[in-house]
C-alpha cells in the first residue's frame, strides 16, 4: 500500500512587502562588493588565511592540534618538499 504525498498548503506563505529592504539590502550589498577592485595580494592573503584556518579545522577534526607556528611552516613547504 503507497501513502500518497500531500503537498502542504501554507507553507511558506510570507510577505513580500515586510522583507523588500532587506532583500534590496542583501543584493546591494552584494554588488557593492563584486564591484570593488581588490589588489591581488590582498586575494592571495585571503586565500592563504582562509587555507590555514581550513588546515586547522580539519585537523582538530582529527585529533590533532597544530600551533600556529608549525602550520606556518608546513604551508612555506612545496609538496615535493613534504614527500
């Protein structure tokens, strides 16, 4: 025997008017800063501090803790260098 799927009725019923600011909020914001002209450096420091800030998740994920010091390092080594 199969139970037929009954779509909810009103369930996501809001109004489009109470949340238009911040709506327009979030897009202006976001245009905003896609139209900003970062210098790559800046990218690239980003980058690297959004690695190590993964690298350190993960690895207390793991168990294991790493100062900030010896992530540093291990990030200044090039793979062939870690083998």
């Amino acid at each position: 025997m199969t139970i037929p799927y009954e779509t909810p009725r009103h369930w996501i019923l809001y109004d489009p008017g109470a949340i238009q600011n911040e709506l327009l909020g979030a897009k202006a914001a976001l245009l905003a800063l896609t139209q900003i002209p970062y210098q790559r450096s800046w990218a690239e420091q980003l980058q690297q501090i959004q690695l190590k800030r993964e690298v350190a998740g993960t690895s207390r994920i793991e168990g294991a803790e790493f100062t900030e010091r010896e992530l540093d390092a291990a990030m200044r080594e090039t793979p062939e260098q870690l083998v």
